[in-house]
C-alpha cells in the first residue's frame, strides 16, 4: 500500500493530521509518553473539570501558520481524545465530557 511508504508522505499536500503530534495521539493505545516524546512538552496544562485527566494544549506550526491542537490523558497516561482545539474551547464545546469519543 502506498500510505505506508515514508517517501510518498514527501509527495503528498501538507497535512496538520499528518505530523508527528497528530500521528501519536491518534495511534490506538497511546500514552503521555509517546505524544511528549513526538511533540515535546506543550505550550499549557489543562486539568479536566471532571478531575477524569489532564488536557495537554499544544501548537502545530507549518510556516507562519499554526493550528491548536489538544490530548487529553486519563489518571493512567493513556490518550482518551485529541482534536484540533484548545483544552478550553474544546471543553466548553463539551468534548472533554467522560464518555465522549475522540475528535478527530
């Protein structure tokens, strides 16, 4: 399959989705340790309302732009949702809620 293949990546438009950060998170059974070891240590620390985890926020640049983008973390470091959001403006959309999925 082609998407597997590093040097396609090379070819292909740029894609916030397709940075390491994005690639980390999103990987089934992904932990603090991964997304932090892609990306560093983010740019703030969001805990979440219902005390379930922690929200870490973090900026994905490409040139003079940049998109926000968070992953939340349950008490055990395993990622529970990510999104391109801030920790905030995703909590007040209520997707940091216990029992929501994903944001992709």
């Amino acid at each position: 399959m082609l998407h597997g293949c590093a040097w396609f990546d090379s070819w292909l438009p740029f894609s916030y989705s397709r940075t390491p950060l994005a690639r980390a998170a999103s990987r089934h059974g992904a932990t603090r340790a991964d997304v932090v070891r892609a990306a560093g240590n983010p740019r703030s620390v969001w805990m979440v309302r219902n005390g379930s985890g922690v929200c870490y926020n973090y900026f994905i640049e490409h040139g003079n732009d940049h998109r926000p983008y968070f992953v939340v973390f349950d008490k055990a470091g395993v990622v529970t949702q990510y999104g391109f959001d801030t920790c905030m403006d995703a909590d007040r959309k209520g997707a940091l809620q216990a029992g929501k999925s994903a944001s992709r």
